[in-house]
C-alpha cells in the first residue's frame, strides 16, 4: 500500500494541473466572448451612393440598428429589406468598418420601359423588376412594351406573366442587357411581345425590326446596327432578322 501512495499523489497532480488549464482556457474563453460582444457594437450606420431615398430611409429600411453586433448582421437580408420596402434600389453593397461602423453603399435602377395596365403603368427596369405603378403619363424617353398582361404586378418585384409567359420576361431580360451594352436602347421605341417566338422593335423611327425567338440576339442586334448603318438616311421598312442569317430589308 505504502508503494501506491506517490503514484495516486502523482495523478492527483495531473489531474489537477489539467482542470486548472481547463478553467483558465474557459476563462479565457468567457473574457474574449464578452469583449468583442462589447467592442463590435454598431455605433455608427453611413449610407452612401446615387438614391432618391433619404439616409434615414435606407437605415430604417435595413433592419439595422445602433447597438447591433457586427458579425451578427448578413448582408443579403439587408439587401432584401431595403428592395422590399424601397423598390426604385437596384443595388446594395454593405461594408464593415471595424470596429463599430456599418456603411451601406445603394444604387437605384432606372427606368427603361413601361407596360399599360388597368392599375397604371408599369415602370420596368433592366431585370423587369417594377420600379412604381404610376396612374399619370409615362415618363418620356421610356420603351412601351406591348403584348403583356402581367399577374398582380407589385412594386420591387419581377413581373410575373404566369407560367406561359416565363420564356417572355427571360426573353425581355436578355434583350435589356444586349441593347444597353450595345448602345441602342435610345433607339428603342416600342417592344411589341404577344408572342415569345415573334418579338418585334419600333426602331429609330424609321424601322420594324423582326427578332423571331430568343436566340443569337447579339448577332442579330449587330447586324440591325450594321444594316441601319447601310441605309440611306430616310428609308423606312422591315428589317427581317428573325431567321438569324443576313438581315432582310423590305422598304415600306
């Protein structure tokens, strides 16, 4: 017995050298955790960027609060909350700056077309996301869409056409973004789309272009500015690109 009793006070020693690095590390552990709920406090919420809305706005918008933690924040919910409740934003980028500002950086969307509707016009943006219902005149220098009937139309939100008319917004999208990154959406006057297969522009005031389907649309748009370009300045007509091959010019 008397042979055991250095080797229990040995193990007695470890066991309580590792709880007290245990609780130290605990310990530690506690120190930290409450410090930085602390110190990473928001104090300080600055909104920047080009926006028709106030500061206060986009603040009370966000969801976000003086006193929140800053790991605790996500920045889609963010984005989510202000486009819901501020429609004409497009854009939200959200930046830490530690340790306790929070700066929301927004960019609005600008109108591109409009849609007639018994409950006003649509104002659409590039994404066909409406910006406002508005019941007076358009706003001129926007592109009239004909040939949609959308669903419930809201503000901040995609117009919905149901599911026969999906092919139509997606068709609508990539057009917006050809013609905007081709320079030629001031030339744009009306976008007729009663059929998916079969979109055609009012164009430049002189032209009826026809685009047939969702397909190629960079090279058709390419050749439209090339065949325009060949005309003389007063001819008018159809320019059939509808087939994807060399444009088809019939003078009206």
């Amino acid at each position: 017995m008397a042979e055991q009793k250095p080797y229990r006070r040995s193990r007695r020693r470890r066991r309580s050298s590792l709880l007290g690095r245990l609780l130290t590390f605990l310990g530690v552990v506690i120190v930290l955790f409450f410090g930085i709920a602390v110190f990473f406090q928001i104090s300080e919420i600055r909104v920047e960027g080009e926006t028709r809305y106030s500061s206060e706005e986009i603040q009370e918008a966000s969801g976000v609060r003086r006193g929140d933690h800053m790991f605790s924040i996500n920045a889609t919910t963010i984005f989510r909350n202000i486009q819901g409740q501020l429609p004409y934003v497009e854009e939200v980028s959200v930046q830490r700056i530690f340790p306790s500002r929070l700066e929301i950086t927004v960019r609005d969307g600008i109108p591109l077309a409009f849609i007639r509707t018994g409950q006003g016009n649509l104002l659409l943006e590039r994404r066909c996301r409406v910006l406002e219902i508005c019941t007076g005149p358009p706003m001129s220098g926007l592109i009239e869409i004909e040939g949609l009937d959308p669903i419930l139309p809201r503000e901040g939100e995609v117009i919905a056409l149901g599911e026969a008319g999906s092919g139509k917004v997606a068709y609508l999208q990539n057009l917006f973004a050809l013609l905007e990154e081709m320079g030629m959406l001031h030339d744009v006057e009306t976008i007729e789309l009663a059929n998916a297969n079969d979109l055609r522009l009012h164009y430049a005031g002189r032209f009826i272009v026809l685009l047939g389907q969702n397909r190629d649309l960079d090279y058709k748009l390419a050749m439209l500015l090339g065949t325009v370009e060949r005309l003389g300045a007063y001819e008018m007509g159809v320019i059939d690109l509808a087939q994807g091959g060399p444009a088809h010019f019939r003078p009206s």
